[in-house]
C-alpha cells in the first residue's frame, strides 16, 4: 500500500453541506468549460447532477449521474479509499481523501496534509470495484448560483 494514503477520517475534511453546488470540468488544452456538475444534498442523501442538452439541442437540464437504480450516494468505507488511492500514481501529493458513490459514479474531497486549506475535488467513476482516474473538479463562483445568472452558465463556452 502507497505510504502516501491516510484514511483516517479525522485528517481530511468531511464532505459537507457547504461542499454542495455547481462545478465545472476543463478541457486542460483549451481552458474551456468541458463539463458542469451540481453536487446536491436533497434531505438525507446526495446526488451528483450533470447539465446535458435536451432533444432539441437548445436548451439544457440537470440528470442525475448513475447507470442504475442506486442514484444516491453513499460513503466509502475506509477500506473502499484504501483500495481505490493506494496505487503509485496517487503517491503525490499526501492527503486524505473522503468518497461518496454509487455504483457507477462518485464524488470525491481531497484534503492535503501539508496545506489543509487547498482541498480540491474530483469526479469519479467506477467499473465494479475500480476505480478510474479521478477528474479535477472546480467550484463555481458563488454568482453562477445567483437567479440573475442562470443563464449565464447555459451560454458558457462547452467545449
């Protein structure tokens, strides 16, 4: 197991109500939106949303990510983290990680232990058991989530 991994709940930041909200995929190579997820918390359980266009190709809407009936998600165990961040590409940077999923998709927080304040968030996916490699995610701004702007995020650039 890679010495990087601390699955100790108590050194990496729960995921939280606070951790709910818009976030955006880059394409790496253009800078571009690629991609926008909404982390929702609706009464006890969470879901991951993503924005898809609609049959006419003009207007847009939020579908829950899953391939299955399971669409809330639930906490990884610590053994599940062990598993899924314990290979050699993970050993750089140090930190622990907290992971909700369902059975083909998964939210993830990185909490590293040099900068506590850096946490950074990831979407994963999921075949079985395995994991595939995590995909950054980037909080929105606060005023994408204003009423004045919902439009503002249908006209972004996607690439």
């Amino acid at each position: 197991m890679a010495n990087n991994l601390f699955v100790l709940p108590r050194l990496g930041q729960t995921i939280r109500q606070e951790d709910s909200g818009i976030y955006y995929i880059l394409n790496q190579q253009t800078g571009r939106v690629r991609s926008l997820i909404q982390l929702v918390r609706e009464n006890l359980h969470w879901y991951i949303l993503q924005l898809q266009p609609i049959a006419d190709g003009l207007d847009y809407r939020w579908s829950v990510l899953s391939r299955e009936n399971d669409c809330a998600l639930q906490a990884a165990t610590d053994k599940q983290i062990a598993h899924y961040f314990s290979r050699p590409e993970y050993a750089e940077p140090a930190g622990a990680w907290q992971v909700m999923r369902n059975a083909d998709f998964g939210f993830g927080k990185f909490t590293p232990i040099e900068a506590p304040e850096e946490v950074s968030y990831a979407i994963l996916t999921f075949d079985g058991e395995d994991m595939q490699r995590p995909v950054r995610l980037h909080k929105a701004p606060p005023e994408w989530l204003e009423k004045d702007n919902e439009t503002d995020i249908l006209q972004l650039e996607i690439a």
